[in-house]
C-alpha cells in the first residue's frame, strides 16, 4: 500500500512535468499562443503568435475590472507587456502617453501605439477604460488590480463568478493586514500558553478558567453590542452592512451556545480541577525528559508547508495541460488532455492522504520517546536522544503502520468531502427527507473519524511498545482501554478539556482583537468572513502547540495500561511508572471507587517484568 501510493504520487508529478507547460504557468501567457518573458514558435493559423516576448514579461488583460466567463473561459484578451500601469489611465491619450514613456503598450499587438486615438476600432482593441491601477503579482507575473473592488471581482470571476463571493473576497483583500496582525497575535498567545501549560500551577489553571470564562462572556457581550448597533445605524441598507448584521447574528447565537456548553462543564469539573494540576504535572514531567518534543509540531507544520506548496504547483501544472486550439479571430485556446480530471481526483486523495501520514508519523515520532522515557528503570540513566531513536524505529520499521492508520482517515475525510459538496451543489433540489439523510450521514462520518483518529493515536502507541503491526496494535490497545477505562477515561477527558480550553481562550482574545480592528471599517468591507479565517488560523495555531500535551498525555495511559497489564507493584515485578504517577492514579482510584493498581493481579504470569520498546 506504501509503494502504491508513494509510486502514483510520483507518476502524477512526473507526468505534470512531462505534460505540462510550467512556462505558461509561470511566466504567464497572452491569447495568441504567446508565453511572456520568452522567444515563442508560431502556432499554425495564430498569426499573432511566435513574437518574441523577451523584454514583455508581465500578463495585462483588457478588461481587468470587467471580466466576463464565456463557455467557462475568461472573456478577456490578455497580452504581454512590459510594465504594468501603476496609475489610473481614463483615456485613450492617456494609454498612449503610458505606451510612449514606458514602452508598455497595451492595445493588441497588430495596433500601433500612434492610432490609439485615431484608428476607429481602437475601443475593441484597447483596454476598457478607465484603466485601473495594477500591479505585477511576485510569483506569475499577472497585472492585478489594486482597487479593492477591481480586485476582487478580478479574483471571483477567476473562480467563479458570484455576487457573494466578490465582497467576500472585497473584505479579505481590505483586511489582510489585519489578518495578519492577528495571525502574529495568535502565534504569541499560543506560545505564552504553551509555557503555561509547561510551569503550570494551580493558580495558573484557576487563572485559565477565569480569563476562559471571562473571555467567552465579554466576546458574547461584544457581538450583540455590535449587532444591536447595527441594526440601529441608518446605514445598514448598504449590502455589506447587511452581510455584516447577518454573520454577527450568526457568531452571537453560536458563541452564547459555546459559552452555556463550556460553563456547565466546567461547574461540573469545577471539584477536579486540583486533579487536573496534578496530571498536567504528570505529563510536564514526561515532556522534561525529552524538552524537544515541543518543537516536533513546528517540524511537522514546517514539512506539511513544503508538501502543500509542492501539491499545489503540481496541481497548477496538471492544469497546464493541454494541446493548442486556435479559435476566431487568431486567439489560441488550450483543451485539456482526455483523462486529466481523474489525475485531479487522485491527486485530492493523495494531499488528504500525504498530509495524514506526515501527521501520523508526528504521533509516532513523539509515542515512541514516551514510551522510550516510560519503560525506563533508572531514572539517573535515560535513554539517549529518545525523539531520534524513535524516528529511526519509525522509519526502519513502522512507516507501513503510519500508512495504514492514514489511509483509514483518508476513507473517511475524502467521502465526507464528496459528501459535502454533493450537498452544496443540490442545496436547491433536494427534499427535506434527503436534506436530513445527508446530515445524519455527515454527523456519521465526523463521530467515525473522531474515533479512528483515537483509534489510530493508541495503535501508535502500542507499536511503540511492543514492535508489533498496525492492526494487532489497535487490536491489544482497544482491549487494554477497555479493560482499564476505569482507572483513567475520566482523567483523560478532563486533560484533554483544560487543553482544549486553552486553544478557547487563544481564539477568544484573537476574536476580540479582530472585533474591535474591523468595527472601523464596517461599510468598506465584508469582515466577518476575514474574522473568521483570523478565528480558524487562531484555533490551528493553538492546536498546533498544544496538540503535543495531548498525545503525551494519551501516550502515558496507554503505557499506564500496558504497566498494569503486566506487572502487580510486587517486589519481584515493580511498577515502571513512578511515585507521583502513582499518587495520582490512587487518587483517582478512590475518586472513582476503584482498587489501587497494587491490588491487581498480573494477567499473564512471567511476561514482561522488563518492557522495553523496540
């Protein structure tokens, strides 16, 4: 299965090169078969092809803040200049003097420069007009314009041609500034959490709750201030004020659900929060064994960038993929090649895919050093470079089983994906009775992959410590959970909400940073769509730092389990786990009403006194 899908990821991107044109893709190319910024060979029946484009390195299309799709292609004639105009250009004189003092010339090529304002036709052959102000994009090379609306109908139409989209993307383009700045916001928070976490205390973990809990009923509070504000201002007949009253309505009800969820649990956890100190302290404890395990998330975030920008220039050059058509009026076309959509499918599977087993190889990486650290007899001897002895296991021996467990994931992300988009696309044509099917499906797939995902992290584990396959790991780790989930399912479950109401109070302090920044610019701008991707990048940032707290922690139970499988606390087979672990568990125990570990039996007599990964 690993050779499959390694050996079909290279063919695609073998065949992206061999078949597709980077140039065009690059460079940029005009609609007379001409690549910009190169010499060019003639396309038969094009005469306005073959030119030498050496010094015309930049893509400029006629009707850049007019754009039109026609039969699902851009109606615009693009062409190759020299510079893109920096300045608004409102007449033909004013394309002529542009053409005259920078040598750009932006009517099409078989028009000189000295009948811009004379030749009768020169309306059809040069840009509308006015000709908004541009600039060339780093990367392709294509003349964008730089007026918001410009840019985002120019942006739209190249995706699709919608309304909604246009002040979507309107907003974002007027508010990536600030995006950005709470993109940097959500970095510091999430890193000041991280060390929280890692010197944590219990008037750390009682601050935590009390700023979460304030944090959560002062963004509430915000957004229906806000909301009751708009609905006040006479202004509001404005489309983007419209769209910026509804997402508000929208984020108030969902984050006073959020807030009502949250308080409840956390009354209920309220008597376990002294529980909570002491396993943070537990698995802080682990991590110092091995401190470099906190960067392993950075690592990982760092490949999957690199994976992603390979993915997505092997997309675009399977996009480039075609043979030339020349069309009426000497423009060239280029026509996909018969069969590229399925190369585009499974090229989807194989970014859900890649990205999985990456991710999979990040929860080995870090199981294997815990398991390494766990199972160790003499504390004044721990084990040598932990992290890079289990990257070596990994690689030497178990990349099959990080394989399987993401191809398990794969099946479940890439149905409910075609799930998901079969669902927008007859979001008109259905009845409510397949309305409801494909919602209970959707809720199917997300609580399957949620356990898949807990599945896959356990079976990680064992074979960390046992050596042992993909499915006799998850096979042994399901029957040690289910045998133990007395001593810590609940244990588990509270580590895991005081992590997660960290990544909470991440997003709500971003989220409020956000409020405040784009309430100025509510009639430029639809921004709730951009405070919402600043409220995503947030969250992924927080998990990213934090998701190291939660694979040590379900790391240590496993072991735990695996300890108490095979040893009493005797003499003669000792626990590994030690004294402040082993508190914690008999606290637990008496918590819940459990007998101590000591008190229990071995399950196989003579087995394992002395575990030790492989």
């Amino acid at each position: 299965m690993r050779c499959l899908g390694a050996e079909s990821l290279m063919f695609i991107m073998g065949y992206s090169v061999v078949a597709g044109a980077d140039g065009r893709l690059l460079f940029g190319h005009d609609s007379f078969g001409n690549v910009c910024g190169q010499k060019n060979s003639p396309v038969e029946g094009a005469p306005l092809s073959g030119k030498d484009m050496t010094l015309k390195k930049h893509v400029f299309f006629l009707n850049s803040c007019h754009l039109e799709v026609r039969d699902g292609r851009l109606g615009s004639t693009a062409l190759c200049v020299s510079s893109c105009p920096e300045e608004q250009l409102d007449t033909l004189e004013d394309v002529q003097l542009f053409a005259n003092s920078s040598g750009s010339f932006l009517c099409v090529y078989s028009l000189s420069s000295v009948n811009y304002t004379q030749n009768p036709k020169a309306d059809s052959l040069c840009p509308r007009l006015p000709v908004p102000p541009s600039k060339s994009f780093p990367l392709f090379n294509r003349c964008i314009p730089q007026t918001p609306e410009c840019y985002s109908l120019f942006a739209s139409l190249l995706i699709n041609d919608a309304d909604t989209l246009h002040r979507i993307l309107s907003g974002i383009m007027s508010g990536r500034d600030t995006v950005f700045g709470l993109c940097v916001l959500a970095l510091a928070l999430s890193s000041a959490m991280m060390l929280t976490f890692r010197f944590v205390t219990s008037l750390l973990i009682h601050t935590l709750i009390a700023l979460v809990i304030l944090g959560l009923l002062f963004v509430c509070g915000v957004l229906w201030w806000l909301y009751y504000d708009y609905t006040t201002d006479l202004s509001s007949a404005l489309d983007t004020e419209r769209d910026n009253m509804t997402c508000l309505l929208g984020f108030a009800v969902l984050s006073v659900v959020l807030t009502a969820v949250l308080l409840v649990l956390i009354f209920i956890l309220r008597k376990r929060m002294k529980l909570a100190v002491e396993l943070l302290r537990v698995t802080n404890k682990a991590i110092s064994s091995c401190p470099l395990l906190l960067f392993q998330p950075l690592w990982t975030f760092a490949i999957l960038l690199l994976f992603w920008v390979l993915w997505v220039a092997v997309l675009l050059s399977l996009g480039t993929a075609g043979a030339a058509q020349v069309t009426d009026g000497g423009q060239v076309e280029y026509k996909p090649l018969s069969g590229i959509r399925y190369l585009w499918g499974y090229h989807v599977v194989g970014l859900v895919w890649t990205s999985e087993f990456l991710l999979a190889c990040q929860r080995m990486t870090v199981a294997g050093a815990v398991v390494a650290c766990y199972f160790n007899r003499n504390e004044n001897d721990p084990p040598d470079r932990p992290i890079l002895s289990s990257l070596s296991v990994l690689f030497c021996y178990h990349q099959g089983t990080a394989v399987k467990g993401s191809f398990l994931i794969t099946a479940v992300r890439v149905p409910r994906a075609a799930l998901m988009c079969l669902s927008s696309a007859l979001r008109d044509k259905r009845s409510a009775w397949s309305r409801g099917l494909s919602r209970c499906c959707f809720c199917c797939f997300c609580c399957l992959d949620k356990w898949l995902r807990h599945l896959d992290q356990n079976a990680y584990t064992a074979t960390a410590i046992n050596g042992t396959d993909f499915c006799t790991s998850a096979r042994d780790a399901l029957r040690l959970l289910s045998e133990n989930s007395s001593h810590f399912t609940s244990a588990n479950c509270l580590g895991d909400f005081i992590i997660f109401l960290g990544k909470v109070l991440v997003v709500c302090f971003t989220v409020f940073g956000g409020l405040m920044a784009f309430n100025y610019q509510r009639t430029l701008q639809v921004w709730a769509v951009p405070l919402l991707l600043a409220a995503f990048f947030a969250y992924v940032l927080a998990h990213s730092f934090l998701s190291v707290f939660e694979t040590v922690l379900g790391a240590l139970f496993l072991c735990f389990a695996v300890d108490l499988e095979t040893n009493d606390g005797s003499s003669q087979k000792p626990y590994f786990m030690d004294q402040e672990f082993l508190s914690f568990v008999k606290r637990m125990n008496t918590l819940h009403g459990v007998r101590p570990p000591r008190d229990r039996s071995p399950t196989r007599d003579g087995e394992g006194t002395e575990l030790r990964p492989l």
